[in-house]
C-alpha cells in the first residue's frame, strides 16, 4: 500500500498526512545522500528539505528554501 496519491494541483505526489510525507522526506533524503556518497561528491543533488500544504490538502516534499519561496511569493 502507498502513502501517497497523485495530487490534483499538477504531477506531485500527494502525501495523505503531515506524518507520511516527513516519513517520505527521511527516506527521500537517506537516498540522495546514498547516492551522493556513491559518486564521491554531494554536489549538484537536489536534495528535498521539507514538507509543505497543498491548497488541495495534502502535503508535498520540496528542495526549495521557506526564505526562497517566501520572496517568490512575495514578488
């Protein structure tokens, strides 16, 4: 069983609950630091940082900064 759905709001994975998508992120982030660890270097993964709301009611995992995305809100 999948914690997750397609979201209505685009191509996102739509995490039912603020507890799946964290869990989603632990797991998201063990495997790009794997990965980074297997190339040599961590350099140039984009790595996610946190969990987000959707306006459509579920949560999604982005690499994007609070203070970017506030300023990109804000613009």
């Amino acid at each position: 069983m999948t914690n997750w759905k397609q979201c209505e709001c685009g191509v996102k994975r739509d995490f039912m609950s603020r507890s799946n998508a964290e869990k989603a992120l632990g797991k998201a982030q063990a495997k790009r630091g794997r990965r980074g660890d297997a190339q040599g270097t961590r350099r140039g993964l984009r790595i996610e940082h946190r969990v987000y709301s959707c306006e459509f009611g579920g949560f999604h995992l982005t690499a994007e900064s609070r203070s970017s995305y506030e300023a990109r809100v804000a613009a």
